[in-house]
C-alpha cells in the first residue's frame, strides 16, 4: 500500500478521489448562495477561476517531469534514508511539506515577481470554493524549488508531492463564507475564517495567514491574524485592477513591473529591487509595502488608544 503513495500512481488518486466530492460542494454551494442571495458567484469570476486553473494545469503538466527531475536529483545525495514504510515518515512527511509550503507562500507576497505570479489568487472580489481553484498560472515553472530541499533531507519527492496534494485538497475547502468558525480547530487547522482574513486586502489583513493546513506555522513565524469582526473582511486587491479581463488578472503586475522598469535613470540595483523586492517599494522613497502602510495602521490605532485613555483620565 505504501509503495502505491510512493510513486505518481498515488499523486493520480488523491485528484481522482477529491475532484467528485469538490465538484458536490461547490455544487452545494451555488445552490445555497442562489436560495439565500448570497451572492457569492458570478458567473464571469467562475468562468475566470475556470481558465486559470486549466491553464495551471496544463503548465503542471509540461513541468511535471522537469519537476521531478530535480527534486530526484536533489533526492540522490539526500542526507537521511528515511525508513518510507512506517506511519511517522508520512507525519513528518506531511508536517515538512507545510511547512515548505508556508515559506513558498510568504515568499510570494514578500517579493514583487513572485507576487505577480501569486497575484492571480487574490485579484478576485469574490471568495467561495471555487476560488480555490483559482491558480497562480506560471506557479509550476518554480514550485518544486521550495520542495526541493526536503528531498535532499531525503524523503522521496513522489510523498512530497502526495501529501502537497493532500494539502490542496484541504486548502480548497477554506474558500469558503459559509463556514463561520470551526471551535477548537481554529488553533490548529486553517480555517475558512483564517483564509478569509488572508484574502483581505484591508490593511489589517494584508500577508496574514499563510499557512495551507495547519495555522500554528504563522503563529509561530509572526504572522497570524484572526478575523475580526470589527473589521469586515473586504476581498481582492488594492488599489484594483482597471479591468477584470483574462489578459489583465493573468498579467496584471507584470504590465506594472514593465512600467516602472521603464523609467529613466534606473541603477541596476533598483532594477533588481522593482522586479524582487517588496511590492510597492520604490527607489524613489515614494512608495508605500505592506509593513509601512501597517505600522502606519497601528500607530494610528494606537494614537486612538491614548487619546481615549487621556480623556477618560
């Protein structure tokens, strides 16, 4: 049983069984926004959630031998020769596999080209499952390097890419608002309240939640953020794109890269820094990332703070 996992017979399964049952839900799902006007879908989001996640696949299917190639490669010199047969393998198998996923998400929100891959995931005013299936495009053409080094520890890259699967499959069923919370496993799981904070583009939110199964990664990295009901969550990006067109969602930071690498008088440094850098980063000191407009956030809600307590003094 365990060499069947071991190989791309058991990578096939964990789709073939899971595609079904998402296809039930997301059906579910539509009927209860339709019955309840909801308003959850459109029809022109759910086309557009559709021809990305055909056009991933396809580019996952064209890399998938390249991909494997180097994780093997890395995989022959491994450090360890783990024993595959046994139920702790497969734990840390799946606990490192997170893990590895956690960095290679925080990587695509912290630096720009990367963003502009990962962008595709967010740039949506809707949140329901089938977001989930809306894929960063040209994501295959770097993933398996943030695998890689888990097969030079030296577990087999057919486990690795199982239980990656296994991780997807979970992380689609958090594309949810119907879900409110989910009691004691909201300490240890990603929710669907915690990944609707990380699809929030209110400043509060932003880069919150990166984990794709278990949420104690950010809790132990620094950056949790529970969904606050104070704070409404609103969905998509900021500023928004001019157009929800399939050439605009796809390339839509790329045209902004092109843009500012344009301008004259550029170093090679800030060439460097416009395409790898935070998103919003400027060589001009104009620009605002993420970490300025939230400390700006919470030096104004701590001002707040000090003004009440100063007057009720």
């Amino acid at each position: 049983m365990m060499d069947y996992f071991m190989s791309e017979n058991g990578l096939e399964s964990v789709y073939a069984w899971a595609i079904p049952v998402h296809a039930a839900v997301i059906l579910a799902e539509m009927i209860y926004s339709s019955v309840a006007q909801a308003h959850l879908y459109s029809r022109k989001d759910l086309f557009t959630n559709i021809y990305l996640a055909l056009m991933n696949f396809g580019l996952d299917l064209v890399m998938k031998a390249f991909a494997m190639g180097v994780m093997f490669f890395f995989f022959s010199f491994r450090l360890f020769d783990f024993d595959m047969g046994t139920w702790y393998y497969w734990v840390l198998c799946f606990l490192a596999t997170d893990l590895a996923y956690y960095f290679h998400h925080l990587v695509d929100h912290k630096s720009r080209a990367f963003w502009a891959v990962h962008i595709t995931h967010h740039n949506s005013e809707y949140f329901n499952l089938t977001t989930g299936f809306r894929s960063p495009v040209f994501q295959p053409l770097y993933r398996y390097l943030f695998f890689s080094p888990l097969a030079f520890l030296g577990f087999n890259p057919w486990t690795i890419m199982v239980c990656y699967a296994v991780g997807q499959v979970y992380g689609t069923w958090v594309h949810t608002q119907t879900v409110k919370k989910m009691g004691f496993l909201e300490y240890i799981l990603v929710t669907p309240s915690h990944h609707r904070v990380h699809h929030g583009c209110n400043i509060k939110y932003l880069d919150r939640n990166m984990g794709m199964v278990f949420i104690f990664w950010d809790k132990i990295f620094g950056t949790f953020e529970p969904e606050d009901p104070k704070v409404p969550v609103k969905f998509g990006i900021y500023p928004k794109m001019p157009d929800d067109g399939p050439i605009t969602t796809l390339l839509y930071e790329w045209q902004k890269i092109a843009k500012d690498l344009k301008q004259p008088n550029l170093t090679i440094k800030d060439r460097f820094n416009y395409i790898f850098n935070s998103p919003g980063w400027r060589h001009d000191g104009t620009g605002k990332t993420v970490k300025d407009y939230q400390r700006e956030y919470w030096e104004k809600k701590n001002r707040k703070k000090e003004q009440i307590h100063e007057k009720s003094a």
